[in-house]
C-alpha cells in the first residue's frame, strides 16, 4: 500500500475548516495561560473574526469550478462553498450573542467559542463529504461538539438532561444511518458516492430489498438530524435545555449541514436507483413535518420552545425544496401531488438548479432570522428563572416596544421574516423554494405548504402582539444590554430587512451555488 | 419622457418613507415636531401626486410614467411601476387621505405619538406601492407589506378589543393572499416557456391571452373550434377556475365580499380614527382594484363562468350589509356594515362589464374612499368628545354642534347618493349598467338581470332609511343626555380637517368629468380584456393587448414582453 501525495494546493478547499480548527485550537491554547479573572473578551472577538475569515474564503471558492478533493473522499462545488458560507454567517453570530450570555452566568471559557468551531468545521467538511464514511466521522465531529456545548452549563438538571437526550438520540440516529450506509456497501462494494451510481443500479436488480433497506435507513438517519417529523421528539427539549446560542447554532447550522449532507447523499443515489422512491420519502416527510410543526407550535407559550417547533417547521419548507429535486417528469408520479399541467415543465437542470438554490437561500435566510431571534431571546433570559421554567414566557416579550425599541423591532423583524412575510429576507427565501417546487409539479404539497405557514404566522405575531400591544409588566427587570447581543442583532435585522428589498451579491453568488458537483 | 417624469412615481411612492426616515431620528417626546414634519410629508406628497394626477394623459398610452429597473432578476421579477387611469385616480384619492389622516389624529393619539406616524407613513408608501406596481410579484409584495402597519395600527392604537381584531385582520387577509401566492407562480410558470419567463404584467398577461382567446371560441363554439386548443389553452380550460379562484379569494376578502367580510367590522371598530379612515378609504380598493387589474383581465374565460356567482354575493353582501346597517346600536359598526353594501356596488359593477357599470364602479371607489373616509373621520371627532360608539348615548346633538352636524348631514347625503353628491353618479351608474348587462344571460335566464338590478335598488333604499334613521337618532330630537348638553362644535383643527372632503363631495357630484375622464380609458380596456372571455363578443385587440416598457438592459432580447407590432397581432373577431 503507498500513502497518497498530497501537494499544499490539495488542501486549499479546506481552508474554510482549517481556519476554523486553527481559531479552535488557539482559544483552547490561550484559555490554558488564563487566570480565572482574566479579560476573555478576545475570544469572542477572535471567533468572529474566523468565521468572517471562513466565510469569506468560502464566497472566493464559490467560482472555482466544481472538482473532487482530497483523493475523491469530498468535493469541492459552489453549493458545498455556499454552505459554507451559512454556516460562517451562523457561528460568527452565535458567536456575537454568547457574550453577554456567558458573562451573566460567570461561565466565560474558551472551551465554548472552541467548540463552536469544532462544531463548525464538521459542518463545513460534512457539506463537501462524497464519501460515507467520511461524512460519518464529519457527522460525528460536530455532534460530539454539539453534545458538549448542549450541557456546558452544568448546573441544574434541564442542560444535563437536553444533552443526555441529545446524545442518546444522536447517537441513536448516527447508528441508523452508519448501519444504511453498511448496507449500501455490501450491495455495491464501495462507499465513495460518485463510484456509487455505476454498481447501483446492477444491485437494484440483484437486491432490491437492501438497496432500499439501506436508502430508507441512511434517509431516517438524516431525518433525526434535521428534526423531520416523526423524528423531531428529541427537537424541543434539547433547544429548550441549551444554551440559546448553542440553539441557535443547532437550529441553523447543524440543520443547514445535514441538509446539505442528506441532499449529496440522495441526489447521487436518485441518479441509481428509482427516483420515485426519494421522492415519496421527502414529500411525505415534508407534509408530516410543514403541518405537524406548525400545528405543535401553535400552543406554545414558551417562546424558546416555539422557536424549536418553528425550526421543525422550517425543516418541512426546506424538505419541500428537497422533494422538487426528486421529480423527473412532473405529473407522472403522483396525481395528488400536483396536476401534471401545471408546472413550469423547465428543462431538468434548470428546474433542479433552482431547487438547489432556493434550498441554499432559504437556510441563509433562516439563518439570519432564527439566530437573531434566539439572540434575542438569551438578552431576555435569567438565570433566576430558568428551573422555574419562565425565563423564555412570552410575558417576557411583553412592553418590549416601549423599553427597548430597537430591539422590539428586531424581533418584531425576525418573526415576520421566519413567517414569510414581505419585504423580508424569509419571505423571497420562501417564494424561491414554493417556486421550485410548483415548477417541479408538486402544486398540492406548496398549497400545503402556504396554508400551514399562514398558520405559522399566528404564533409569531403572538410574540410582536406581546412587544407592542400589552403594557410594561410590574416590575420587570432591567434589560441589559452587551455590545455583542447588539452586534449580533444588528447584523442579522439589517440582513433580514435589506437583504428582503436588495438583493445585493447574494443572489450572484447564488446563481452560482446551484452547481452540485456530479450532476 | 424627462428624467423628472420617470421619476415621478418613485418620487410619490417613496417620499413617505423618506420623511419616516426623518421621523425616526426626532426625539420621541417632541411630538409637536412629529406631527409637523408627518403633515409636511404628507403634504409635499400630495403635490406630487396632484402632479402626476396632472401627468396623466388620458388618450396616451395604457400605462404611463412607467419605470422600470431590473431586480431580483433570478426570481423573474424586475422593479416596474406606472400607472393607468385608474390607478392614477384611486393613487389622487390615497395622497388626498394622507395629510388629512394626519390632522384628524393629532388628539386622538395621545401615547407612542413618534410611532404611530411612522407606521402612517410606512403605511402610505405600501399602499402608493400596490397601486403602481406593474409587476405582478411587486404588487403582492406591497399588497402583504401593508398588512404589517395596518395590523400595529389597529392593535397598538385601536379601542378594548383590539389585539383580537388586529389578528384576526391579518391572518384573514394573509390566509387568502397566500393562496393567491400560489396561483401567481403557477401562472408564472404556465404564462411562458422556459428561459422568458417573467413576473411582469404584461407578460403574463400577454401570455395568456391567445390561449384565452382559443378557449372563448371554442366555448362559443362553431364545431371544430376545440380541437386545436393549444398546451396552455388546455391547462388554462382545466385550472383556470382554480388559479382564478385563488385570486379571486385573496381580492374577495380584501373586498371585502360576502361571507368573508367577518373580519372588517371587528378591524373598523376597533381601529382609530386613522385607521378607519385608511382602511375603509384605501386599502378596501386594493380588493376591487384587484379584481379590475389582475384576477379578471387573466382569467376572462374563468371570470364568464363565475360572474353570476359573484354577482350573488355581491349583491348579497349589498343587501346583508344594509341591513346588518339597520340592526346596529355602534355607530361605528354601522359605518363599518356600510361599507360592506358599498364594496358590493364596486364588485357589481366590475362584474356587469358595461361600460357603465364598470366606470361608475371605478367611481364608486373614489367616493366610497371620500365618504366613508369622511363619516370615520367625523365620528372620530364625536368620539374623542364623548368615548361611545353607541347611538343611544346621543340625541340631539344638532342643537350643541350645529357646524358638525352640517358637515356630517353633506357627507350621509354623499353616503345615500343624494343627486348634486359624488355618491349619487357612482350608484346611479353602477345601477344602470347591472341593468343593462348580460348578467342575467350568464346566469341562465335574461329576466335574471332585473332580479340583480331590483335587490341592488333595494339596497340603495335600505341604505337611505339606515343612515338617515341614525343621523335622526344622533342628532335630531331632544336633548336626552346631560353630557351632551356641552360638547363643543367643530374647532378650526377640525373644519379643516373635513373641509376638504365636503369640497371633494360637491366637486366631484357636480362636475365628474375631469374625473371620469381619466378613468374612461381604463374602463375601455378593462371592458375588452373582460370581454375576452365573453362567448361571441367583439373585442378591439389595440385595446387588449398590454404594451409596456421593457428592461433596459441584456434581458430585453429574451423578453417574452418584447412589443409586438399591433398589426401583427391576430385578430380573433368572429
């Protein structure tokens, strides 16, 4: 056996996960040198600056043509750049809202911003992954660091018992999948997914019932890890039991990475076997997960827990998108998905392209929206609070427009953007994905799909009902204000605001981020 | 077209927004400053679009003032405004309400002064925004943004009950709107092929219109018309109704229509004084006006069969109106019920496709906006004075308020369409051309227009005997209450305040043309688009084909919306 040669410039498409794990390994380092009074106020700053760094490395690699890396074990493609991109977007502004939350509770280290990146560099390196066990241990690298930051604060029993919850699940779902992926293996002897597509369909004459058996576990794997519905109990629980930024990270980037993931995986196993059968499975779990998290959400008076169900929510839209890239020629599927007449027709690729990119845009603009909102809610929570269960009430929201305007209309901002409505960031995000999926044919699944987010309107106006029309409560406490929180909320309501009205460079560098290596 | 003129439009749409920009950065306690620098805003908007009312040439060419620049181009959308006769008059009638809404509520908002102004003015930019989009996806852009200062509006300033009737006001609105989301991509996708496709209206709609026209002629059918329906023809023949629908929902609750106007009483007593005005004057023609530009004009073939169906509810929703008018005790509720019969003059008209019907709807939309806008405003007034809605706390009050009870007394006459009034051409007009439609014949039975003709008089009847029976309770008799023994009249603020709104009264009842003039070409087209889909019609295509600008830039090559010369266009008369 000879090792592979690998030359520097092999490793240039990874610069976005090596900066990560350098920023990584230098807040572990430095945190070593540090008294337990020591100023800590760079590592923030320092973890901003990475991911700034990555995603910006990550912008310039979206124009470098789509090719294989690191010896077939991963691609390099626009699409993989762009999430990338989110995922950076994701961590800097997690980031930026841990400050004030970690100084409250004495619980600043560097092990938390080194974490995040750990966690973020699996995400950024499980979006390039072709290979399945490659895609295995990036999978693991970022639960493992999620885990840890789920139960960071050690005290009381709700971090201890989401983090429990979480990795028991997760390991539970990574089992699943590895064990989908075993099967895959043994019907086509490879685990490289470009090597796949050749020996699969042979295997689907051979042995349809572990070819499917495989595909139908890896698809459930993954569904644990987005939080479809009926694999989102875990879902609530956890982002309730977490740091908020660590939800916030979980929601956005850990969702956006395993969706990326999930989307390589299927794309290039839809090109083997039967493309109907990908199809079913993401129209179906797109239905059971746009309604049952919309609905579920509804109740909620805990605006965290809400938030969680509404990211499930979110996960339907996006598996809606998911579903559009599955469908070969419009109407000959399923009648009850959408009349055949109805559609755009476009030429596959294009109507695939497009898919891509409304998925792509619409994790970016669920980033902006759900981080800012769960930066919003750590600026509102106690500590106090928290084993009583009402630090995330809406009662806290209540007045907020006559304390602290700016940040009422922040949220305010956020909420109708995770809605839908116009002008913001969601709502363009939301119509890229609906017109997908109508130019795909699937015109029952989006009516669903606008019908359950109009539902899903009602519980984010509850929250600006409670910022703008209910009066201060008696002795409410004061707000704090750290200048990261604001940072962080200033970045992602002008994101959200401006972004809904300009379309600025995003949508250049979207036009470009609809290229999946292989197609 | 100087540099000026194409920016007119942009110019009134965005101004308000300017000086909300202005506004944020003045210090919340100076509410004097506040208001000041909102009623300039508003007033500096109106000359401009007074001036573009002015622009407007009504023998020119459909759209006017246009332009356009290329944005979100990935979502097949481009920033494309403009205006017709219509538009132009229902955008007089939006900048003409702005100061005025301003002044009405300098007392009656008494807290969060700096953001109640804001959202006025955020509001006035959606609402110009909606009336001069050109394309189809920046219109219901504008048309769900309105939605978010409307729904502050009525839930931060409104009465008791007002959180339940602010979301109750936007999820209605928004359940409806979504589907109509749904129906726009599809027509997108289906309007043209791969690679050319466009948001745009005239895109859309010019797309639409060969297949539109195969479907009217195989439906009016010699033999053999039928059988060469093209792709879309098909599609069109199969969905159309639904797409139509979907629109029509959306537009139907704006309206809004009968049995979908549940929400509207709840939103207009609850909310204040402004926002009753601006959504009773305004945001209510968003629907009508809808239905005029959009859903009939794409969906003519669609539009034939459904017609009686509307017309029904229309006309029910006239009469149900009026005599949910006869059952109130809330002053402000009978306002609110009344618009629902006036809304059904505006929809009956629309669907009669007469020449008649059609520019006394538009009419009507003007004066509806005029007087109930006005009778919101004054019973605003009343109210601050006495903080009931309920007719049995007054009585009297002519002898005590002498000026206002003159002015609200000009504005009920506007309201019952007493001749000399705008009101009365609106109704008389809209009456006159249900009768002299073929409403009845789409039905099923000639003699059926009459029946529609008789219950739209009735309601006009009815609506006399409940507005003069309230301002008999209101203001005529004895004195019942002590409180009211001293309430003072009018003060200047607020003879100011109506003044204009009497004036508009009596110009526009006594010399309509200027108005209708500008209204007429609009009328002319909208009529030939509807007739489209009228089995057998004639229809001028010069008129039915929609000409716009198109993108200046790398796209225009590709444009499906690319001008045809109107020779070349087919002529499908039979």
């Amino acid at each position: 056996m000879t090792l592979p040669s690998l030359s520097l410039a092999d490793f240039f498409p990874l610069l976005p996960a090596i900066l990560m794990v350098v920023g990584a390994c230098i807040l572990l380092l430095s945190e070593v040198f540090l008294s337990a009074t020591s100023s800590r106020a760079y590592q923030a700053v320092l973890t901003v600056v990475t991911s700034v760094a990555a995603g910006a490395v990550a912008v310039a690699m979206m124009f470098e043509p789509p090719r294989e890396v690191m010896l077939g074990f991963g691609v390099l493609d626009p699409f993989s750049s762009f999430l990338t991109f989110v995922v950076s977007v994701c961590v800097g502004l997690a980031a930026l809202s841990s400050v004030g939350f970690l100084r409250n509770r004495g619980a600043e280290r560097g092990e938390f911003y080194a974490l995040m990146l750990f966690a973020s560099a699996g995400m950024s390196l499980l979006a390039m992954s072709n290979e399945l066990i490659t895609l295995f241990v990036n999978i693991e690298v970022l639960s493992i660091a999620t885990y840890a930051l789920t139960a960071y604060l050690r005290r009381g029993t709700r971090p201890s018992e989401a983090g429990f919850k979480y990795f028991i699940l997760g390991a539970f779902s990574s089992a699943v999948l590895l064990y989908g992926a075993a099967l895959l293996y043994g019907a086509t002897g490879t685990t490289n997914l470009s090597a796949m597509v050749g020996p699969l369909g042979g295997a689907m004459q051979a042995q349809p019932a572990l070819v499917y058996t495989g595909v139908v576990l890896v698809g459930a794997g993954f569904a644990f890890k987005i939080a479809a519905v009926p694999f989102h109990m875990w879902t609530p629980d956890v982002y309730e039991g977490a740091p908020s930024p660590v939800s916030a990270l979980m929601s956005a980037g850990v969702k956006a990475a395993a969706f990326a993931a999930m989307v390589r995986v299927f794309f290039t196993l839809g090109q083997g076997i039967d493309p109907r059968l990908p199809l079913a499975l993401f129209s179906a779990l797109a239905f059971l997960t746009m309604v049952g998290g919309n609905l579920l959400a509804i109740p909620q008076r805990n605006v965290k827990r809400m938030l969680a169900y509404s990211s499930i929510a979110h996960a339907g839209y996006l598996l809606l998108g998911v579903a559009a890239l599955f469908v070969t020629a419009p109407g000959e599927q399923f009648r009850l998905l959408g009349p055949s007449e109805l559609t755009g027709g476009s030429p596959l690729d294009l109507a695939r392209a497009g898919a891509l990119r409304g998925i792509l845009y619409y994790l970016l603009a669920y980033t902006f929206s759900a981080v800012g909102a769960f930066a919003m809610v750590s600026a509102l929570e106690r500590r106090e609070d928290e084993e009583k269960g009402t630090a995330w009430d809406l009662e806290r929201f209540s007045g907020l427009a006559q304390r602290r305007p700016g940040w009422a209309f922040a949220m305010a901002a956020f909420m109708l953007s995770l809605g839908g409505i116009p002008p913001t960031i969601g709502f363009m995000s939301k119509l890229l994905i609906f017109q997908s999926a109508v130019d795909a044919g699937l015109i029952g699944l989006t009516i669903v799909a606008v019908l359950s987010s109009a539902a899903g309107v009602y519980y984010y106006l509850r929250v600006v009902v409670y910022m703008f029309m209910r009066p201060v409560p008696e002795g409410a406490q004061v707000l704090e204000r750290n200048w990261g929180t604001e940072l962080a909320l200033v970045v992602s309501t002008a994101a959200v605001v401006v972004l809904g009205i300009i379309p600025g460079p995003i949508t250049a560098w979207l036009e470009q981020a609809g290229t999946l290596f292989g197609r | 077209m100087s540099f000026f003129d194409n920016h007119l439009l942009n110019l009134v749409v965005f101004l308000p927004l300017l000086f909300a920009a202005l506004v944020l950065v003045l210090p919340a306690s100076e509410a004097g400053q506040i208001r000041t620098v909102t009623l300039i805003g508003m007033l500096v908007d109106a000359v401009f679009g007074v001036w573009a009312y002015m622009r407007y040439v009504p023998g020119g060419p459909e759209f006017q003032l246009e332009y356009r620049v290329p944005w979100f181009e990935m979502f097949g959308t481009s920033y494309h405004i403009g205006v017709d006769g219509l538009a132009v008059s229902l955008l007089l009638l939006t900048v003409f309400l702005g100061p005025l809404v301003v002044m009405a509520s300098t007392t009656y908002i008494s807290h969060r002064i700096k953001e109640f102004h804001l959202a006025l003015l955020v509001l006035q930019t959606t609402m110009l925004g909606a009336l001069v989009s050109l394309d189809v996806l920046l219109f219901y852009i504008f048309f769900e943004a309105m939605l978010i200062p409307m729904y502050l509006m009525v839930g931060v300033w409104g009465a008791e009950d007002r959180q339940m009737a602010a979301v109750k006001f936007f999820l209605y609105t928004l359940a409806g709107s979504l589907l109509m989301l749904v129906a726009i991509i599809a027509v997108y996708f289906i309007s043209a092929p791969a690679g050319s496709r466009s948001f745009d209206y005239a895109a859309i709609y010019n797309g639409l219109l060969d297949a539109n026209r195969q479907l009217s002629a195989c439906a009016a059918g010699p033999e053999g018309a039928c059988d060469s329906l093209t792709g879309l023809a098909r599609t069109l023949y199969t969905w159309g109704p639904w797409l139509f629908g979907a629109f029509a929902l959306a537009f139907a609750i704006k309206v809004p229509m009968w049995p979908v106007h549940t929400w509207l009483p709840d939103a207009h007593v609850q909310a204040p004084v402004a926002g009753s005005m601006i959504l009773a004057g305004v945001m209510l023609k968003m629907g009508t006006f809808g239905f005029w530009r959009f859903a009939i004009p794409f969906f003519p073939v669609a539009t034939q069969g459904a017609r009686p169906f509307l017309a029904v509810l229309s006309v029910i929703g006239i009469v149900y109106g009026a005599l949910m008018c006869l059952a109130q005790r809330d002053i402000k509720k009978l306002i609110a019920y009344s618009s629902v019969s006036h809304l059904g003059y505006c929809m009956l008209g629309i669907l009669a496709v007469t020449a008649e019907g059609a520019t006394g709807s538009a009419y009507q939309m003007l004066n509806h906006g005029v007087s109930t806008g006005a009778l919101f405003l004054l019973f605003g007034f009343l109210y601050e004075r006495r903080h009931t809605r309920l007719m049995a706390d007054f009585g009297g009050i002519a002898k005590v308020m002498p000026m206002f009870t003159t002015a609200f007394l000009i504005i009920t006459f506007s309201s019952v369409a007493v001749p000399g009034t705008n009101g009365f051409i609106g109704e008389f007009l809209v009456l006159l051309g249900t009768f002299k439609s073929d409403l009845g014949a789409a039905a099923g039975n000639v003699h059926l227009t009459a029946v529609f003709g008789a219950f739209a008089t009735l309601g006009v009847i009815l609506g006399a005997a409940y507005m003069l029976w309230m301002v008999q309770k209101v203001f005529f008799g004895g004195l019942t209450h002590r409180e009211n023994q001293h309430l003072p009249d009018l003060s200047l603020r607020e003879g100011v305040t109506v003044l204009p709104f009497l004036i508009l009264v009596l110009v526009m009842g006594l010399m309509p043309q200027p108005f209708l003039d500008r209204i007429n070409p609009s009328t002319e087209r909208f009529l030939a688009r509807a007739r489209v889909g009228t089995p057998g019609a004639t229809v001028d295509p010069s008129q039915v084909r929609v000409e716009v600008m198109s993108l200046p830039s790398k796209q225009t090559a590709a444009a499906p919306s690319a001008p045809v010369p109107l020779a070349a266009v087919p002529s499908t008369r039979q």
